[in-house]
C-alpha cells in the first residue's frame, strides 16, 4: 500500500534550514520566490527526534556516521582484544566504504558516511577480530589492509537492517553493506507564500560594561541573521511494500514493525521541526491540516500545484487550507485516482475540508488511528 502524506505548517520568523551563506533556503515556484526546506533537512529532523526514537525503539534505529574504527574499535576492546591492536586497527578500518579500501592518514573516519544497523558494526567486529586471531605479532597486524578486512564481511544481503535505514534508504560502494531502496520518498517544502527575505540586526552586550566603560566600549558584539516567516506545504510518500522486503531480515516481525512505523512517521512530522537557529527563533509549531491518502493501486500525487499561485491575503493559513482543499477535489475530480482511504484532519478554528469522498477526523489521533487502521484494512 501507499500512503501519502500532506502537511500545511505556518512558521514565524525562522531560519529552519541555511544556505552555503547562511540565510533561509529558497526556490522559485510558479514564477515566484519561496521559502524552502530541503528533504534532507526534513528526514534528519524525524529520523533523530526524540518521538521516533520513542515510538519507534532506539534498538530498532541505526546510525549514519564516518566514525566506523571508533564504533568497531569499542566492541573489539568488549571482546578483550588488546587495546595496542585495536589501536593500530582502527586504521585499517578507515579503509571501509570504498571499493578500494584505502585508508585515510589519521586513520580515525572512513571516506564515506555510511548509514549502519549495530548488525553491520557486529560484522565488523567479528570480521577483524578473526583476522587479528590469527596474526602472530603486532607486525603481523601492521601488515593486514583495509580492503582485505572489507572483503571478508559476509552475510551483506541478508543482515537485517534498521527501520530509518528501510524508511529512508542506503547506497553505498562497499560490498561489505548492502544498498537499500528508501521505501519513503519525501519532497522538499516550500512555502504556499511569496517569500520575504528579512534580516535581524543584533547586539550582543557585555554584562560588565556599564557607564561611561560602556558609552566609550559600546556593545561586545553586532551581527545580522536572514530569516523569513512561511507557511510551508510538505508531502511525503510511504511505499509499504518496499518497506516489508527491506526488513524481511528484520529481529522482529516486519509487519509489526510497520505498524508502528506508521503513527511513529506522521507523529515525527507533526511534532518535530528543523532545528537550525532555534535557539534564536524558537520556530516550534503544530500542523494546521494534516491529509492521509492510502493508495493499494500506487500512483503517487503531490498537492504543490495548489500553491502555484501564491497564497495572499491576512490569514495565509486559512487560505492555504482552502487551496488545499480545492487541489483535492479538483484532482479526484478530474482523474479519478482511486484512492483506498483519504483521510482529511485541521484545527478546529478552520471548517475546511474537501468537499470530495474524505473522512474528517476531530483530532489528531482520530487521524493516526485511522491511518493504522487503513493499512490493517488492506
């Protein structure tokens, strides 16, 4: 089954996610400039919050990160191996990554990021502490190269993997890890509004300063930061069957996992943002409407085109509602899409829904258990 999910989010002021020159991201849509999220920015947000992690089981989540020698070097010192070979090891393992298994100078991060389960560090483990049973010497362990080390790890098509690594997917030049298909798709956000670059003067004051020290010093420090305000549409599309063959191999039954994936997802989306410059913003804020689709024939379909003429007027989040609406009818108007389950949820102050076939849900969680229901349905 499909699931799609689509999401109007209204921020103040914020910087959400930065630029190679520190302001707000931005895209040209419709002719006009807006305000914009990259995917990647969104994914991280969910993926590391601390309500997926909840939902979800820190157990069941893996970790994306270059320092693989320090993450097998632990386990091999749990297994008792010397701490001196460990040491000299850990360079052979920068190696890890790349085809050529060619280590890096310090010796302490691999070339490529790589998005592990504790399964694929284990093999690691397991892999090099057979290598360092049989060597006689340290000399012996000098000698042993990285890329060697990277062929011997076996079991790669079948080592389970983690739910955020099915979710999201993993592609990788080592034959060591096995490439996954992300089984969710995600766009980048972007505003349903004309975005207006601003920019916040500030001072920073020095606490001992004060009279004629501070007329004569003036402030510690100024600076300025870009932000904009936006209402941001985001849409995301779960393929459920991708997401069962990538965790046929999981520890626990896959379609008990997905049952949790599912509230956990949407949960992560609605209660989470990005965290660039919160501390400065403090840019947290609730969906305004939230709409599921649940699709068995897979046709995936993005709102955005509702918002191709950009939303004005004093209450952008009423109006942005309305033109979301409106895109829902005008497409099952026009295509006939078949859709299982279309599942439509806003705020309370807004009594605004698609007029075509949709179940209103009051709340939220009236919204997240439909959702699970529709997949036990199909």
């Amino acid at each position: 089954m499909l699931y799609e999910f689509h999401m109007l989010k209204n921020y103040p002021p914020t910087n959400l996610n930065r630029d190679d020159t520190g302001a707000p991201k931005t895209c040209v849509f419709g002719g006009v400039a807006r305000g914009r999220v990259s995917s990647q920015c969104l994914k991280r947000s969910w993926r590391v919050s601390d309500i997926f992690k909840e939902e979800i089981g820190e157990e069941n989540l893996g970790i994306r990160t270059r320092h693989l020698p320090s993450q097998v070097a632990d386990r091999l010192l749990e297994m008792g191996v010397d701490k001196e070979l460990v040491e000299i090891v850990k360079a052979k393992i920068s190696g890890f990554g790349n085809k050529d298994g060619k280590e890096n100078k310090k010796g302490t991060y691999t070339a490529q990021m790589v998005f592990y389960a504790q399964e694929d560090i284990e093999a690691v483990a397991e892999t090099v502490k057979g290598f360092l049973d049989k060597c006689e010497d340290k000399k012996a362990v000098q000698k042993l190269k990285g890329k060697d080390l990277q062929d011997a790890v076996m079991a790669a098509d079948v080592r389970p993997i983690t739910v955020d690594i099915a979710l999201f997917g993993r592609m990788v030049t080592s034959n060591a890890f096995r490439d996954v298909e992300a089984a969710m798709q995600v766009a980048h956000a972007i505003s349903t509004n004309k975005v207006v670059l601003e920019t916040d003067y500030f001072t920073a004051m020095d606490d001992l300063l004060k009279g004629e020290s501070l007329d004569k010093m003036g402030t510690g420090m100024v600076g300025d930061i870009d932000y904009n305000a936006s209402c941001y549409y985001i849409y995301a599309a779960l393929d459920t069957d991708i997401l069962k063959e990538n965790l046929k191999y999981s520890r626990t039954e896959a379609d008990a996992i997905i049952k949790k994936t599912i509230p956990a997802i949407m949960k992560a989306m609605a209660f989470t943002n990005p965290d660039g410059k919160q501390n400065g913003f403090a840019g947290h804020v609730l969906p305004s409407a939230m709409m599921v689709e649940c699709k068995t024939r897979k046709i995936p379909t993005s709102m955005v085109n509702a918002f191709v003429e950009p939303v004005t007027g004093k209450n952008l989040v009423e109006e942005s509602i309305k033109k979301l609406a409106a895109e829902v009818d005008t497409t099952a108007h026009c295509f006939d899409l078949p859709v299982d389950e279309r599942l439509w949820f806003c705020v309370d102050k807004y009594d605004i829904h698609p007029n075509c076939t949709a179940k209103c849900c009051g709340t939220f969680p009236e919204l997240v258990d439909a959702a699970v229901a529709a997949l036990t349905h199909s």
